[in-house]
C-alpha cells in the first residue's frame, strides 16, 4: 500500500489505535446482541465489522518486520478496545433481566402492590427464610430498567435480598410482550 509511507508513523500508529478500538467494541456489541437473540442486527455489525479487521490487519502487516511498533499499537488497541466495548455495550443496556428479590413476609404484599403501580410486572411466591417467612418477588425488566427497579426495591426494605439475571428474549407478560 504505496500511500501508507506518505503518513508519519505516528499518525499511523494513532489511526491502528483508534480504529482497532472501534473494530473491537463492534465485536463486543456483536457478540451481546447475538446472545440476546438480536440475530440480524449481529450479524449486520460483523459485517462491517470484518471489512474493518480486513483492511486494518492487512495495513498493520505490511513492512511489519521494520516497524513491528505497529503490532504493539494494535494489540494494545485491541485490549482498550475491550474495554471500550464493554462500556458501550454497557451504556446500550441491550436485553432483559429477571430479578428476583427476598422480602419479608409481612411487606411482600405491600412491596408488590407498589411495585405494579410503578409499571413494573411482578409475580409474587410465599417462601421460608432461616427465621421467618419471605415472599420471592420476581419481575421481568428490561436492562436499561433494572438500576431504577433495584433501587425502588431497596427503598421498599433496606435489607432486600436481590439477584440479577440476564435472560433471553420473553414472550408475553406485563409491558414486554415480544412478538
């Protein structure tokens, strides 16, 4: 490639870096909406993405041998990459989660009750703790949701016992009905 010895290597080196990092954070958003069952969209951001580690790899390749910087720059590159990607994919909040959370007894019902008038779709279940008795409740939320749901849950009762699962695409159900 004749018109890469008419940039500085140092431009060069910026240009590997950046656009490795980009190359890197499509793949990692790829890869989260393939499992999220976001096929199409997937596989629309591989293929650009590929076209992208195509063109970048070949240009890191060529006279690697006397600037092996090059090689540093993209491998260092691919980790911020990574990281980045992760951020994005974080920021996106593609998918839903369940969250199931511990309560009293005596509040679950109230809790419930609460949590519907806020919108959110909740299925309660009678349960036994070491103590005392609980009630399981389980709401179904997208991602992008789940801060606001877990912080309406812990202003309900403090010492609410929450977990956080990502799941794959719901069919039915209150306010998420994917068709």
């Amino acid at each position: 490639m004749p018109f890469l010895d008419s940039i500085h290597p140092i431009v060069l080196y910026l240009i590997i870096f950046v656009v490795k990092i980009i190359e890197v954070g499509m793949a990692t958003v790829r890869i989260v909406l393939i499992t999220k069952g976001e096929k199409f969209k997937g596989s629309v951001i591989g293929f650009v993405e590929v076209i992208i580690w195509v063109v970048l790899t070949a240009t890191v390749l060529v006279d690697v041998t006397n600037d092996p910087m090059k090689v540093v720059v993209y491998a260092l590159a691919f980790a911020f990459g990574n990281y980045f990607g992760s951020i994005v994919e974080n920021k996106l909040a593609i998918g839903t989660v369940k969250i199931e959370a511990i309560v009293n007894k005596l509040a679950g019902k109230k809790i419930s009750i609460a949590l519907r008038e806020l919108g959110y779709g909740v299925t309660a279940t009678d349960a036994y703790g070491k103590d005392n008795r609980k009630e399981i409740i389980f709401m179904h939320v997208p991602r992008r949701q789940m801060h606001s749901a877990i912080k309406h849950l812990r202003g309900f009762q403090e010492d609410v016992m929450i977990t956080v699962n990502d799941i794959r695409p719901v069919y039915g159900g209150h306010g998420i009905l994917r068709k």
